[in-house]
C-alpha cells in the first residue's frame, strides 16, 4: 500500500499540446491515503480513465509527476509500481483455466509453488470461485470472468493500490448490485487503496468514501458522498450528483437577498458584491424544495408529475426556469400552478459555475 | 405449429438457373472425368470399360509414389517456414499510424501477381548466367544452377513459393492480432507477463481461428500448385520437381493416357478433400474442447 499524489500532473494524448484544448487532463494536485477507497466520477470523456491509466502507469504524463509515497514513480512502468488494475471489459487468458489465470500474475513474479497455491485458493475462496476453479476460463459468464480479472489483482498480496476502470459496465444489472457490495465489503477486508473509476454515481457513492469529480479534463470537486450531496462545490456536481440533479436559477444577489425572476428570496449567508460580469446562479436541491402552504410561497406552473414510487417529482417551471421539485406521495396538486418555498440553508450562490462561499 | 404454405410448382423454374451452372462448371465436367477413369480409349473415340483398373495401376505405380512424396515434402516445407514466418512478420509491422497502409500494400503486391508471372519472375531472377539472384549466389562462390542441381531446383521453389505466399498468413495473422481488445495487452503488463508469455497466452490464442484458416488455405492451395513450378522448372531437373499436378498434366496432354490420368485425378481430389476435412475437424474439435 503507498500514498499516491499526483503533482502538476497534466496529459494530452497530441505530441505538443498548445492550448487547453489540447490537455486530455489539466493540470491537476490530489493525493490518495493509504487504504482509501476513491471513485473517480464523471462523463464519457472527462478525463478519469486518463487519469487512471497516469496513476497505473500505463500512460507516461505530458508534464508533473506521480509519486508512491513519496517517490517518484513518473518513468516506471505498471509493474515496478506493482499496481493491479481491472478493466471495462473482462480480461482472461483464454487458454488457461481459472487457477491458472488467478496464479499467473505470481508465476510471472517467480512467487514459489507452494505458497503460490496457498494464495491462489485463498482469494478464489474469497471471490466465491473454489467451485470453479479448474474449468477454463472462456466458459464462464461476464461476472464470473470480471471477478477473475480482480482475483488476478487481489493475488498479489503487496499491490501499492487496485484500480478499477468502470469494471461493471458489461455485467447484468441485477448481479450489478451483487459485485459492487462484493468490492465494498473485498476493500474492508484487504485494506488496499481502491480507485474506481465510473460515470455512475449510484456505484461511486456506494463505493466510495471519497468522491473525485471530474468534468472536461478538471478536477470539480473531492469530497464525501455526502458532502458533494450537501455542498456541491460546482453547478456541475450539483447537477451531476442526485437524481434528479440540483435545479439552477438565475439571479441576482445583493447581501442576505437574492432575486428570482423579480422575487426576493432569502438567503441563509450574506454575499459580498459579486463581479459585474459573472453569472450568478442559485442553486437548490429538489429534496430542499417544498410544495407551499396557500398563500405562501413563489407561484410556479406545473409541466408534469413523474411518479416515482415513494415520492413523486414535480417538473415546474418559475418564469420559463424549470425545477424539479420532490413532493411527498400523500401531497395533492392539482391543476397547472402551485406555490413553492426553499429550505433556506440549502441555498447556494455560484458565481460562473463555482460557488460562493457567504459570511454568517 | 404449421405454416400456411403455397404448393406452387412452377417454383422449381426459379431454381432451374442454379442447377443449370452447377452442372456446367460442376457436375458435367467431374462425371466426364469419372467416365474417363473406367475405361480404355483409342482414336476415334473407341471405349472399352475396365473397371478398376487404372485406380489400381495408378495406386500401385512408383512414380506416383514419388510424385506424392515430393509433393507432400514440398507442402510440409512451405507450411513450416510460412506459417511461423508470416505469424512473426505480423507480430512486428505496426499497429496504428502512416506505416500501416504501406506495410498493408507492400504485403499484398506478390499476391496481386498472375502466378505464370511469379513463375517467370522467378526463372529469370534465379538464372546462373544474368539472373540477379543465381549471379549474386554464385558470386558469392557458392555453385547454384536451378536448371542442372535438383537441390537448387527445390530451393528455388520453395523460396518463390514463400515469397508469393507469406503475404496471406502476414495479413490474416494481422487481421488476428488487431482483433485483440488492447485491455488484454494492459492487462498483461499489470500481471508482470514477458514478450513471450503476451505471445503465448493472449496472441496465439486469438489468432487461433484465422491461423486455421491461412494453415487450410495454403494446405490445399499448395497441395494443388501447378503454374509456377511448371513456368520455373517444368517439373526438372529429370522428374526433382515433379509434383502431382505437373505429372497429372504430363500423363493426360504429354502421353494423352485419358484412363490412368482421369484416376489419378480422381485420387488426388478425394486426398484434397480428405486432407482438408480431417485438419478442420481437428481443429474446430480442439476449439470445442478449450
């Protein structure tokens, strides 16, 4: 296990990136404790495989560097760094059977018969593979094969850390859920830096304890699931995260006040004057956003309710600005207008996409 | 379950085309043969039945023996050194980038040549007296007549068979490897695997089917060569060369002796055939099987 960070760190996949265009990765400084378990979130195309691929040394970064405790390890390859990696699509060795896929990451490293044997049984017993230890690999279904894949890397009992490229985009929903709880409870067992890279938020926040959220070669945000959830550091995240995503108004806002659509709404911080020139938004969850008492509230028009089960989504529009709005199953709406009201101290204020942080 | 099926038959008219070209570039001219293996000929188109009797002279014959010797040393020897070679030509030419497409032509030139040319490419190249080839061996003080030594002759053909026909492994060995998810070769470095065990365990492996393929393609192909040794050598020096094809035509249109060169023919084809479906048994079985 090794601290990992990565300093300056930048790539681009062009031989001499000019602009920022360029840059697959910008430039970006995180580090990773021991024993973490990280999930690298974000789009197709933002950058976290790339990111991943730095960290396992699979890619050689443009500019900065990466360091396993505090040695630079920019020039070594994926095995100097003794990284294990698990890939989008299910890597086994076709010819071989499934001990002999789970062993050869020790046989290649000269690891000695006997206690090469010993491993190999102790994680398919972990993996729930013993039954099917001596078939080859080929035959077996996309779960089992992608659970070879990590055997492959939980074998190696010294790994500095286990990285995981969207390992469950090819498995069948339902054993989906079966996997990820699997991974939690392999990474409470083995204590390995796990990062796991996905653009499904529901696998990142189950996974992880720290959230990395990328967008277009940037780094948005680190933090808890709970703290993207509660302060999204960018309208991105905020939008990203949750389901439905943070609703974003325009508006203005002046001290404790902000103003929507020439209605002044509360705030539970006060702002400094923002830049003339940026955009200034509001952003709310829908979970914060309540159906008003008669008489109360800014009037909205309802578009559309989306039953959800337990809870309904009220799709509203505020002076053509749509808003989801999450009402109680029991709540009646009828007709096409309602009223609404904020939690006032889940309102934020961004400036350009970044939020603001207010005085008390 | 029926279908609700329309008996109309007039249908069997539509099929009528198919069966019509069958039996001109199949059946008629295969049954001709059949009819020539059973029976004696003389001018004027005198026959007489024999029976099995050239199927039996044929089989019993010396120099069928040695023509089926030779040919099946030539086959063994083009298959040894073309199909390694072309897996390990593969292996080195460029997987992304401008080199690609040239690589891909350069490989495919020999291929695009009519094989009476490679066999007269070949005849000029390798002549002792003005050949650039039998010049530059010779010049090196090794004595080499293709047209005089037996051992020259057969390493003759068999290097313009390789030079003519290394291509088809080189790009179905490369079509093979492209194939392969590059996750396998990330794979593979994370688990600490050498050059050769990469190879091994995840570049054959997948080559498998299209190296069956090009073995069956060259297996049959090279078992029925006739053109460029009959162009390069014409089956000399004496009978060195002579494989089966050459000594088929030798007896059919040089002694015009229709009886025994229809059975032969007939002999070889079912070997062909034969040959051909025991190799792909074994090895789509062996697929089966892993």
């Amino acid at each position: 296990m090794a601290r990992i960070e990565l300093a300056s760190l930048a790539h681009a996949y062009g031989p001499r990136p000019r602009g920022d265009a360029d840059y697959a990765l910008k430039t970006i400084n995180l580090e990773f404790k021991p024993g973490g378990a990280y999930a690298l979130l974000g789009p197709s195309g933002c950058g976290k495989t790339t990111l991943l691929n730095l960290i396992s040394g699979l890619l050689v970064p443009t500019e900065g560097s990466v360091l396993f405790d505090g040695t630079d390890v920019t020039e070594q390859t994926s095995e100097q760094r003794n990284i294990a990696q698990v890939f989008q699509f299910p890597v086994v060795y076709d010819t071989m059977t499934v001990y002999e896929n789970l062993a050869f990451p020790l046989r290649n490293r000269g690891v000695a018969r006997q206690a090469l044997d010993l491993r190999v049984r102790e994680i398919a017993e972990m993996l729930g593979l013993t039954p099917s230890l001596m078939q080859k690999a080929r035959r077996l279904t996309a779960d089992a094969k992608q659970k070879i894949s990590l055997g492959r890397g939980l074998v190696r009992a010294d790994v500095s850390a286990m990285l995981f490229d969207e390992p469950l985009t090819v498995i069948d929903p339902q054993l989906k859920w079966e996997l990820r709880s699997q991974l939690k409870q392999l990474h409470r067992q083995v204590g390995t830096t796990m990062i796991y890279v996905t653009h499904d938020q529901t696998e990142a926040l189950t996974f992880a304890d720290t959230v990395i959220v990328m967008y277009d070669g940037r780094i948005l945000q680190v933090g808890s699931p709970q703290e993207l959830f509660e302060r999204p550091h960018h309208t991105f995240v905020g939008y990203f995260i949750g389901s439905p995503g943070m609703n974003i108004l325009h508006a203005s806002v002046e001290g404790r006040t902000a103003t929507v659509a020439g209605r002044a709404i509360p705030l539970p911080r006060a702002y400094d004057r923002l830049a003339d020139r940026a955009r200034v938004e509001l952003g709310i969850r829908p979970e914060f956003v309540r159906i008003a008492p008669q008489g109360e509230g800014v009037p909205v028009r309802i578009n559309r309710i989306d039953d959800v089960g337990r809870f309904k989504i009220a799709r509203v529009s505020l002076d053509g600005q749509a808003l989801s709005v999450m009402v109680g199953e029991d709540t009646q709406l009828s007709g096409d207008s309602a009223a609404i009201e904020f939690d006032r101290a889940h309102l934020h204020v961004y400036a350009d996409g970044q939020l603001v942080d207010g005085k008390a | 379950m029926t279908l609700d099926k329309t008996v109309n038959n007039r249908a069997w008219f539509m099929v009528l085309p198919v069966l019509v070209l069958v039996a001109f570039n199949a059946v008629i001219p295969l049954m001709t043969v059949v009819n020539y293996s059973v029976q004696e000929s003389f001018a004027g188109n005198v026959f007489f039945f024999e029976g099995s009797k050239w199927f039996e002279q044929v089989l019993h014959s010396e120099r069928f023996h040695a023509a089926l010797l030779r040919q099946l040393a030539f086959t063994a020897t083009i298959l040894a050194i073309e199909i390694p070679l072309g897996v390990g030509i593969a292996l080195t030419m460029p997987r992304k980038g401008p080199w690609v497409s040239v690589c891909l032509v350069l490989m495919a030139l020999p291929l695009l040549i009519p094989w009476n040319v490679v066999g007269a490419i070949w005849n000029i190249f390798a002549l002792p007296s003005f050949g650039l080839l039998g010049r530059a061996i010779n010049g090196l003080g090794i004595s080499y007549n293709f047209t005089r030594d037996a051992g020259d002759a057969w390493f003759t053909l068999v290097l313009m068979d390789v030079w003519h026909w290394t291509s088809l492994v080189v790009l179905l060995a490369y079509a093979g490897l492209m194939a392969i998810p590059n996750a396998y070769y990330q794979a593979a470095k994370i688990d600490g695997a050498s050059r050769w065990a990469v190879f091994r365990y995840i570049q054959l492996p997948k080559m498998r089917r299209v190296l069956t393929i090009a073995v069956l393609l060259r297996l049959m192909d090279s078992f029925m060569i006739y053109t460029e040794p009959f162009v390069l050598t014409g089956g000399g020096p004496g009978n060195s060369t002579t494989l089966l094809s050459i000594d088929l035509v030798k007896i059919a249109l040089g002694q015009f002796d229709l009886g025994p060169a229809a059975a032969m023919s007939l002999i070889y084809f079912l070997m062909v055939l034969a040959m051909s479906w025991v190799f792909y048994t074994v090895m789509t079985r062996e697929e089966a099987r892993t």
